[in-house]
C-alpha cells in the first residue's frame, strides 16, 4: 500500500500498533505494520536496554516510540520533584480507602518498587531524558500523549527526521497540534483504551480533516479508538484517515506479557465492560470494569480520584497488589484486576500472535474494499 503514512515511516501496511512490550513492536514491524514502543514507565537506562533489544531484533524494519509530555498536571510549573516529596501530598483519606479495598479483597500490599529518589509519574524531565536517548536509535516515530508537545521534542524531531506525532481527542485539540508543528495527528476516539476524550472516532475523523487540512495540507491522520479489525480499519480510511493507530487488539497476544488472568477477563468482557474513569490516573481513562473501578466511582466512601499525577502515586502500586494477589488464585483480587483497554474488547475472542493480527488485518482490509468496489457494479 501508498498512503502517506506508509511513506513518512517506510513501512509496507499503515497499521501502526502501540504496546508496552517490545516483542509485540518487533512482531508487528516485521509482519508489515508499524509497532511503536510506550515509553511512559521507562528511565533513560531502561529505554536504552529496550531500544538495544527492538534494534537487534526488528531486522532493520522500522519503529517508533511513544512518550509522554502531559498538559495540566497537578504538578505543572514544579522541577526538581521526587517520588518521595510528592507521595508526602496524598491525603489519608485516599490512603485509608485504598488500604480497606485491598483488605477487603484479602490482597496484601506489595512493597512499592518505586525508589523515593526517583522522578514521579508523568515527569517532564524525565520524559526529556527517555526521549534523547530514544533518538540515539533508529526510530522513524516519535509520538506524545496528553498535550502538545514541547517546542524541544518537534524541534528535535525535525532536526533529525523523524516525523512528530500527537494523539488527539477534538478539533480544538488538531488546531493546537497542527499550529504546533506537529506533522501526524492521531485522531483518537472515546472508544479508545487508556486516556481519551468525549468525541467517537467515526465523528472525530472526518471533523478534524475537515479542521486541518486548510491549515496544513500535508498533515497525515490517523484514525485511532476500538479498531481491531481490518473492515473497521477499510472503514476509517474510507472516511479519509492514511492508516489507523491501535492499542488494545495487541493487549491479548503471546508476546504482550499480560498475565493469563487478565487475557480471559478481556475474552469475557463486552465492550459495554470498558469504562471511562478517573480511578486509574486522574484523568479520564478507559480501562476494564472491576470492583477497583467501581469502588472509586460508587461507593458513598470514596473520597474521589485525585489530580493528576496523585492518584497514580496510590492506584500502581495497588493495582500490581491485585494482579499478583488474582494470579496466586485470590477468587476476591479477581473481581478487583483492571487494565486499560478500550471497547473494542468485546471483539477478543481468544489469543493470537501479534503477527497473525497483522495478517488478519490486511485480509479483512481487502475484503472490505472489494466488498465495496462491488457496490459499484459495472
């Protein structure tokens, strides 16, 4: 396929696929699509072990990387903060609830694996440190979540080639990014796992192109928010978008590294089971429906999601709590394991390799394009 996507980052089919795991980002660049490495959780000596890794293993196929530079933190304007400094802002209120919920479930706390010397979550400057790193490699992406990116990444990403990309959830969003210098816009729907907005994807693509594309003609979209299928990926481009960026179709693979009690929640679940919350981050977030979720939003006790970044400063740790607790066959940690993924999890139906998705997709592409061009008749 030509698409412009497919020619800003040398791939061969503009399916581009975000993971955490850097075998599902070998995976699916090797298979023809175009995997991009979440950078969030990662240290500069952390990134470069994995960015090592992909590139001896990707066979010279091209990759990118996400990180994260998010707007309207809590936090915003501080330097120099610690883990330590800034677990010392959570109230007693959060802590006492997160305590009962895991001793009402029968989860022991784990002893957090954050140092308190570290920088906290969503750190700016930590997020600069991975992203020089990340250019010492032979990415072909670089992409932001949660904001415009800073003046220093789009620079940095023009000096040395490599395509900028931001990921969106309304017009008003592609306007900033565009004026900003951003050259890829990620048009991402509601439906989408992780952080996300109001707007669906189906109203959200061709809103944005038609916002855009008089400001700056060579923008490349793409359409992102509980695509898992090739018809679903027919139908975006169909609508205008250059290819589809995906999440949570790669979360049900055996390269992704998620626990087996997780996958067959995601089988099980409907899509209606993923549900907008704050009780993750802070922020608006898509993840599966438990009794961790439920708690946060319905209980008469729950104090509430705190800002961004506090609420991770409670909810991670808790969170790796429950999942280790359900794994040793707690049946009350069960009903408490989340993850994010977004709506599109009523359509996993079982495991694949992240190479067969790949295939699947672009048979499912064609054959929704032929089914079209069929419409025509003679």
């Amino acid at each position: 396929m030509k698409t412009p996507i497919t020619e800003m980052l040398g791939c061969e089919f503009p399916l581009l696929a975000f993971s955490h795991c850097r075998d599902v980002v070998v995976a699916v660049s090797k298979a023809g699509g175009f995997g991009v490495l979440g950078a969030l959780n990662h240290t500069p000596e952390s990134i470069e072990i994995e960015l090592k890794w992909i590139d001896d293993h990707i066979d010279g196929k091209p990759y990118g990387v996400d990180v994260v530079f998010a707007e309207n933190l809590a936090t915003s304007g501080e330097t120099g903060l610690t883990y330590g400094a800034l677990k010392s802002r959570v109230p007693e209120r959060h802590r006492a609830f997160t305590a009962d919920l895991l001793a009402a479930a029968g989860v022991d706390a784990i002893a957090s694996q954050v140092s308190d010397d570290r920088a906290p979550p969503f750190d700016h400057e930590s997020a600069a440190e991975v992203l020089r790193v990340a250019f010492r490699h032979p990415i072909r992406l670089i992409a932001n979540a949660l904001g415009v990116p800073p003046k220093a990444m789009i620079d940095m990403g023009h000096e040395h080639g490599v395509p900028v990309a931001a990921l969106i959830g309304s017009r008003e969003h592609a306007i900033r990014q565009v004026n900003a210098g951003v050259d890829i816009l990620v048009c991402q729907g509601t439906e989408a796992g992780g952080h996300c907005g109001e707007v669906t994807t189906m109203v959200l693509v061709p809103e944005v192109l038609r916002s855009v594309k008089p400001i700056k003609p060579e923008v490349a979209v793409l359409a992102a928010g509980g695509i898992m299928t090739g018809q679903q990926m027919a139908a975006a481009m169909a609508m205008g978008a250059d290819g589809v960026w995906t999440g949570s179709v790669w979360l049900a693979t055996p390269e992704s590294g998620v626990p087996q009690v997780i996958i067959d929640k995601f089988i099980e679940a409907s899509s209606r089971d993923a549900v907008r919350t704050k009780a993750r981050t802070g922020k608006p977030c898509r993840q599966l429906r438990s009794a961790w979720t439920e708690a946060w939003e319905r209980s008469p006790e729950s104090p509430g999601a705190l800002p961004m970044p506090l609420q991770s400063m409670i909810s991670e740790n808790a969170l790796r709590s429950i999942e280790r607790s359900a794994e040793a066959g707690n049946p009350k940690a069960r009903e408490m394991v989340t993850s994010l993924v977004g709506q599109g999890v009523g359509l996993i139906e079982g495991v694949r390799s992240s190479g067969q998705i790949v295939q699947d997709f672009k048979a499912e592409f064609l054959d929704a394009v032929e089914r079209m061009n069929g419409l025509l008749g003679d």
